[in-house]
C-alpha cells in the first residue's frame, strides 16, 4: 500500500487459447499501481491502474456504479484502455476487442465477488 487512494499490485492474467501463435504470452504477469481517482455519491468509484505488462506500458481507467434495486443491486462498469506498442502489435495475431473483454469481465466479477464478502 502507498497510500490510502494508492496500491502497487503484481497479478496474473491467463489468456489461454486467445493468443495460440504466441505461446509466450499466454501468461502475462503485470506490476501496476491502481489508484482511486473518484468517489462520488456513495455508489460510483473511478480507478486508474497503470503499470506495465508484457514489456509494454498499459493504462486503464474504470469506472464502477452500483444501483440500489430495492431487492438487489445492479452494477454497470465501463473502462478505456491504453495498451502499449507490444499489445498493439499483437492484434495482428489475436482478437483484441474479444481479449480486452474478457479480462474486464473477469476483473469486474472479481471485484463482485470481493464486494460481496
């Protein structure tokens, strides 16, 4: 923890058969920092993680509402992404669109998952 708004994490993103020529890729182990950015009326947080991966600086900015629906709730997220000149250069290869919405679901269900502990 750097601070309060601020943490540096290392994590692993499995991409599996996405990226099936390049067999290297498969497993990318990212450093980042991801910091919170905005926190307005109670059920919407922004973050910016920056950090790098596969050689490449990355950046992404996330933005998480959660909606009361009085017997549950609803959350509705939305991310932009900045992949670096490597991650670029892979779309010759992989799907990027199909990769890039996949991990976001996957992190998304994880903080779903970590919110409802």
């Amino acid at each position: 923890m750097l601070s309060k708004d601020r943490v540096r994490a290392r994590f692993r993103v499995d991409l599996g058969n996405e990226v099936p020529p390049i067999a290297e890729l498969r497993r990318i182990t990212t450093d980042a920092i991801i910091e919170l950015i905005n926190q307005s009326g109670g059920n919407e947080v922004g973050y910016r993680v920056d950090g790098r991966a596969a050689g490449s600086a990355i950046s992404v900015s996330l933005t998480i509402k959660v909606n009361d629906l009085g017997n549950g709730s609803q959350v509705y997220w939305d991310a932009t992404a900045s992949l670096g000149r490597l991650l670029q250069m892979m779309s010759r290869f992989v799907n990027i669109d199909s990769l890039v919405k996949r991990i976001s679901e996957d992190t998304i269900h994880g903080f779903i998952e970590c919110l409802l502990k």
